[in-house]
C-alpha cells in the first residue's frame, strides 16, 4: 500500500502507454481480450542459453497495481488525460491471466517466456514494468549461471558471491543484482540490505582502508581476528601479498589455532591472482592451514575466472562485483527483450518489418520442451495453444529464417514447462523461495547438452515454430502485405 501523497507503481511506465490507455478506452477498445508475449531475440553474452529470473517481482508488482490519489492528481496535471479516463482509472485494477516458465528455468531466443491475457489496456500498461524487471533480472541471473560454471569447471571446484553493489546502477539495481545472482549461483552477497530482504547469507572481509588505520599491517590483521576469531577473512594485498600479507596472515591463523578458533580465509584483490592463489595455496597447507579458503576479487568474470584456472590457481570463492551486477561483457548489458501484442479479439496480430529476424510470431501459443533418452534436453518448438505435441518427422522452421526447416526425431519426451502464474489477476501459487529458485536453474542447467553451455562459441539449442503456426505466420504476413499494398 503506498502511504498517503506517494506516487505509487503504477507510474512506473513510460507515457505512451498511458496514452495508449486513453485511446483505446476513448475508443471503446479498453476491454477488447488482448495477448501479449513477452521474449527475446539474442542470448545475452553470445552464449547459448539464459536464466529467466525476475518473476516473482513482477507477480508482486501486478498483484498491487492500482492508482492511487497521488498518482491521478499528477496525471491531471499534464493536461493530457480526459476526467472520465481518470476517474476510470481510481478503480482500475489487473484482471488478466498470466502464463509464464517457472522461475529458474533456462530459456531461449524467440520462444514466449511470459504471456499476458486480459483486457487490452490492461496488457498494455504493464509492458515498461514487466521488461524492466525480466529482463534485467534474466540478464544478471545468466552472467552468475556462465560465472558459477567457469569456477566449477576446475578439478578443485568454487563457488561464487556477488560483491557488486558499489558498481550497480541505483540501489534498486543492486537489490535485483544481488537476487537474480543467487538464482543463478551465487552463494551469498555483500549487499547487507539485499541479503536481509531476500533471506540471502551475507559475507564479506575488510577493506585495505583497515589495514592502512593502523600502525602495521599485523596489528590491523589481529585486531580483527580479536573481533571475529571465527570468522576471519584477510585480505593480503594492501602492501605485498607474498613477503607481508601471506606471512602475516599465517602468524594470526597460528594466535588464533592457539586461542581455539580458525582462521576462515585470507582474499586477493590484485596481481596475478592465478600464481598468486597459487602460492598461497601451498604456503597454507604447508603450514597446516588446508581449510582456510583462498577469496578473490578485482573485476572478474567468467572468462577471467577460465583464465585464472587454466593458469593453475587455487581459488575457493569468486567474489563478482561489477561485471555480475551490471551484467557487463561482451554481449551483456541489456537482454534486449520485447512485449508483443499477438492476438485481438481472438484475431492474431503481428509487426510485420523489413527484418525478418523481427517478425513478431502471431497467435495465443505454448511451448513444447523436449528431452531425448539420456534426459537431456534436445529442442523446443513454439506452437499454437491448442496444438499437440509434436510428432516424428513432422517438420519444423527457424523463426528467425523459414526457409532453414528441420524434421523431429525420434525418441524425444515431450512437455509444456510453462505454467499459469496469475488468474484473473490473483496469484495462483505460492511463491517459490531463492533456494528453491536456484535449485531450479541448477537442475535445468544440468539437463542442457555440453556445447550449449560452453562460454565461448556455443552450440545453438534448437526453437522452432510449428508447421501449423509458421502456416499462419505465413498466410498472416501474406495478409498484411496485400492490405497494406507492400
């Protein structure tokens, strides 16, 4: 409920859509049955896969929509809105049936993740909101999954922590940052606030500002063990990692042993972390310190992460900071996802453009999942809402390119893994919690084939649209054209 003279969720969308509103609702087209797909076109990162992520804010969000006073009266002010279509608006609320993947799953390029089914200025208002939080969401969820998979890949294993707060965009960024990381994979978070709201574990050493408050390095080292003896991390960088941090840590991990604690680990922030972690590794166990663990940090990401592996580091935990909240890298930065309208009235509707790749795929549809004999899974087709299964050897096509067709195989275990999320504008399930969230994306993870997880050049998993739909794709453009002369 938003307190009294506060500007609520419903303004968070952009003005056209508003716009939008009144005219259909000026129209009389306001509550006309409308669906709307929610998608992407691109695998962020050029990888072979995402992490859809951000559901359960989005549920959150439609289930408290509404205009509050606040909202109206600034509305009112623009000049641009009619007093019937506001007072239509006090008692607005959303009705429409949801339908989407659960959270955690892994999903692909041109296939509909989220569908919204409702009155048609109902569906329209929500797409700012819904983008924003899905794909952003789904964006940073994808780089902890490509992260989490990079530090697993050596014999040592590893585990990663989103450290990015200060890098975030706003404090709602590095809210959603630190949630949609441990989605996909991340044990724990720096961010106090986001590990408090989320039920997330907090973690987190000090900073070289500890080290350089006091006389010496050592003094700074036992002062905080005297405060946490159990629970320790040092960092080692702040003058030298080999000739002063690394000897000093080993003299407090020996005070503390004495004392009855352990010291819980020493963190890397600079260097060359690979012989660094290296080195480290060895002058610990060979002190007799083979569980104290090896943290490091300084701008990683994924292929950093292979790099420091390959290179024979022994790195524990990654600490992820700006790369993994701002989803940053090579085809990162935003998912790029779009809400298309794509039936009316029960009529599909689609854009037609001059690039074929951005042709909207018309028509209410379900999703199809299939899992070959080893469990794993082999492709997905889009089909209409009332299509079957797929059958062997019947004929499937690229949305992006038609003319590339392929025939199903045989052998394959079909399923549709998308669910109704919101009925009549009310939650039809409980929320699931994170660690059931990331559990999820772990199981789906594993259940890709190798090559499309690879980080670096990926095997492309297979969607492709239905020969039935693709048919009304086909005559529906054909349509379009004839109507509009092209």
């Amino acid at each position: 409920m938003n307190a009294p003279g506060a500007f609520g969720p419903a303004l968070f969308t952009d003005l056209y859509q508003l716009t939008m509103m009144q005219g259909y609702f000026a129209s009389g087209l306001h509550t006309q049955d409308a669906t709307f797909d929610l998608s992407y076109r691109r695998n962020p990162y050029r990888g072979g896969y995402a992490v859809w992520a951000g559901l359960e804010p989005a549920l959150e969000y439609l289930s408290g929509l509404r205009f509050g006073e606040a909202d109206l009266a600034y509305l009112d002010s623009l000049g641009l809105f009619r007093p019937d279509f506001l007072a239509a608006l006090r008692d607005w609320r959303f009705t429409a049936r949801v339908t989407a993947f659960p959270e955690g799953s892994v999903v692909f390029p041109h296939e509909p993740l989220l569908t919204v089914r409702g009155p048609l200025w109902e569906a329209q208002l929500v797409e700012t909101a819904l983008l924003n939080v899905l794909n952003f969401q789904t964006l940073i969820a994808t780089k902890a999954a490509r992260c989490l998979s990079a530090a697993q890949a050596g014999v040592h294993g590893g585990e990663i922590v989103e450290f990015g707060a200060r890098r975030a965009q706003g404090p709602d960024g590095a809210l959603g940052a630190a949630r949609a990381a441990v989605i996909g994979g991340a044990s724990g978070t720096s961010n106090v606030e986001a590990a408090a709201r989320y039920g997330l574990r907090a973690t987190g050493t000090h900073a070289h500002a500890w080290v350089e408050s006091f006389p010496d390095e050592l003094s700074a080292f036992r002062a905080y063990a005297a405060l946490y003896p159990d629970a320790t991390t040092l960092l080692l960088d702040t003058f030298d990692t080999l000739r002063s941090g690394l000897p000093n840590a080993l003299t407090v991990a020996r005070e503390l042993r004495a004392a009855g604690h352990e010291l819980r680990g020493v963190r890397l922030d600079s260097g060359d972390l690979a012989y660094l972690s290296a080195q480290v590794r060895s002058a610990l166990d060979g002190a007799g310190f083979p569980d104290v663990q090896i943290i490091a940090s300084n701008d990683l990401s994924e292929f950093v992460i292979q790099s420091v592996i390959q290179g024979g580091g022994r790195i524990d935990v990654y600490g992820i900071g700006t790369q993994l909240a701002t989803g940053g890298g090579d085809g990162g930065g935003a998912l790029g996802g779009v809400y298309k309208l794509v039936a009316l009235g029960g009529q599909d509707r689609m854009k037609l453009t001059g690039d074929p790749a951005k042709t909207s795929v018309p028509g209410t549809k379900r999703v199809w999942r299939a899992r070959d004999g080893a469990g794993q899974y082999a492709l997905d087709v889009v089909a209409g809402q009332d299509e079957a299964a797929p059958q062997p050897g019947g004929r499937v096509s690229d949305p992006a390119n038609p003319l590339r067709s392929r025939r199903i195989p045989d052998g394959l275990d079909w399923s549709d893994p998308r669910v109704t999320v919101m009925d009549a504008g009310q939650r039809t399930r409980p929320p699931g919690s994170l660690p059931e969230l990331q559990a999820r994306a772990h199981t789906e993870l594993a259940a890709l084939p190798d090559g499309t997880r690879r980080l670096l050049n990926p095997h492309a998993y297979h969607v492709s649209l239905s020969a039935e739909l693709q048919g009304r794709r086909d005559a529906l453009i054909a349509s379009l054209r004839d109507r509009h002369g092209l």
